[in-house]
C-alpha cells in the first residue's frame, strides 16, 4: 500500500466512525473520535474509549490521560506525532463506564481495517480492554511490559503487541505510573526485536517446487512396431470413444 493509498483509506475509515449509528454509544456522544497519528508510522497505541475531552475535541488521550501518555512517549525520546493513537471503541461510553463486548464488537472492524492499512511493528495495548483484543487471556497486572505475537486476524498481519498499563490508571496510583515509565523504556527494544521478525520473516525462501522426473519414452515393441496399419472403417472392432 502506498502512502496516498494508506492516507485515503485511514481518512475513509474516520469518516465511517463519525457517522455510524451501529451501537448505543452514538446516541450520547459530541464527536466520535476515531484517532489520530502518523500513518507511516511503525507503532499503533490502543486505548479503551474516549474520554470527557477527547468526546468534546473528537481527538484521542487529550486530557490528563494524554497529557502522561505524551510525557511517556518523551522519556524514550518519541512524540506523539511519531505514532498512530486510537481506542477499541470510538465514541465515549457513558460517564467513562467500561466498554461493553458488543460495543467492543460493533467497533471492531473499523480498528481491524486501521491496522491493516497502518500495518504497524508494534501494537501497544493501553489498559485492559484494548490487551484483551491482542492478548486474549492475559492479566495487566502480570503482563504489562512483556510481548506477545499478534494474532493476524486481528488486522496486524506481522506484529508484536506490548502490553501497559492505561495512563489513567497511572494517574491513579503512583506506583502503576513508576511501572509505565519502565515498560516504555522497552518499547524501543520491542520494536528493534519487531523489525528482525518481519526482515527475517520476508527473507525465507519460498518452498521449493517438487522436482518433476521425466521418464524416457519406451523403447517400440517389435511385435507392434512390425503390425500392419488398419486405415479408418477397416478396424475388426468398434473403435472405443473417451467421454
């Protein structure tokens, strides 16, 4: 997929979130906000759901949230320009209650077809909800900071999803804030490992076509070769036809 290619379809796909009706949670929304970012970019964030402000400005991780996410993102020298920000649902459930699975559900295609067309190295799951959908089974409070493969049908073809803590948690809890800023020190060796998987992914041979033995023709039996030739309508028997 080209840049232009990725550009107009990542645009298309927001505009798909701004006017769909598939679920509850557009019957209370301002703005949906379907996300933001660079589209050339090798990692994409998933958060849960918009907030307060990212519901009033229709941008994601906006408030305070955003505000620790961007300081997070500073400690290992990246801005947020430099990534692709988004949320497994795109409209803000009600009083920030927890996204329900059919909400999940409904939104699901459109953060499918995001990730195929950003094709991202790296996915990092921000809270629960988003590292249920690449880590299915998974606890937070055991696999923050650590990788795991990302399931293809998901819309990452080749990637590696690293697991977080959401920042309003972090917020929250002083000691969850101290672990998120040493699980993104290792998101910069999470995409060099991310990087070598698909190099070498792309460089493996393709599988080897069977070899094709040809047998030499049969040397001619005398007795045959030295048979008269029965010219058409001579033959003793009906000739037999193939169907």
């Amino acid at each position: 997929m080209t840049d232009a290619e990725r550009r107009t379809a990542l645009e298309a796909i927001a505009a798909e979130v701004r006017a769909c009706t598939n679920c509850r949670l557009h019957e209370g929304r301002t703005r949906a906000v379907p996300g933001e970012g660079d589209p050339d970019t090798e990692v994409v964030f998933v958060g849960e759901g918009p907030g307060f402000n990212e519901d009033r400005l229709g941008r994601p991780f906006v408030g305070r949230a955003g505000d620790l996410l961007v300081k997070l993102l500073a400690s290992i020298g990246w801005r947020r320009e430099d990534v692709f920000i988004t949320n497994v649902v795109k409209c803000r459930p009600p009083d920030n209650r927890d996204p329900q699975p059919d909400e999940i559900a409904a939104c699901a295609p459109f953060l499918r077809r995001q990730l195929e067309a950003l094709d991202p190295a790296v996915v990092v799951t921000l809270g629960r909800y988003s590292m249920a959908r690449f880590m299915p089974g998974a606890r937070i409070s055991t696999a923050h900071g650590t990788v795991r493969p990302v399931d293809p049908s998901t819309g990452a073809a080749s990637a590696l999803a690293f697991a977080m803590y959401h920042p309003a948690a972090a917020l929250r809890t002083p000691a969850i804030e101290r672990e998120s800023y040493a699980d993104i020190a290792a998101v910069p060796a999470a995409l060099i490992d991310a990087r070598a998987r698909r190099e070498a992914t792309a460089a493996e041979p393709a599988a080897a076509e069977p070899a094709v033995t040809v047998e030499p023709d049969p040397e001619p039996d005398p007795d045959v070769a030295s048979m008269p030739v029965v010219a058409p309508g001579d033959e003793a028997t009906p000739q037999l036809t193939l169907f």
